[in-house]
C-alpha cells in the first residue's frame, strides 16, 4: 500500500490477504510479509472507520416538526 488506500481498497488488500494466507503454499517468509501487508490494511480500514464514526450525526425530528442533528454517541 504505497499510498493511503481508500476503505474499500484496503478492505479488498485485507481480504485478499487473508484468502492468499489461507489458501495459497507460501515459504514462511512469504507469509510474514503477506501478513503484515494484512496488519497494514486492518489499520487503515480501522482509523478510516473512526474518522467516519467520528463524522457521523443522527437527524432527530423534533415535536414541532423541525429537524436538527446532534453526534452520534455509541
């Protein structure tokens, strides 16, 4: 991942990676170096959620027929 991968970019590395660790006759060293593109890409996809999360507000109707929002709490 020589540049930041976009969610589903890196969610794609990621599964791609896991596929070819569980299918593919790799030489240990092979494996170690698929897996830590694996480790690369199970973090970008984790800050890329918390970045979203972070973002994401819930729109509320309120009793007078108005709307606002307010951040989403877990």
């Amino acid at each position: 991942m020589a540049k930041q991968a976009n969610f589903e970019t890196a969610l794609h590395t990621l599964e791609e990676v896991v596929d070819s660790l569980e299918n593919a006759d790799l030489s240990l060293e092979d494996a170690l170096s698929t897996f830590e593109q694996g480790v690369a890409s199970a973090v970008r996809c984790q800050k890329l959620l918390q970045k979203v999360e972070t973002q994401v507000e819930i729109l509320l109707k309120k009793q007078d027929k108005t709307f606002t929002t307010e951040k989403f709490q877990e």
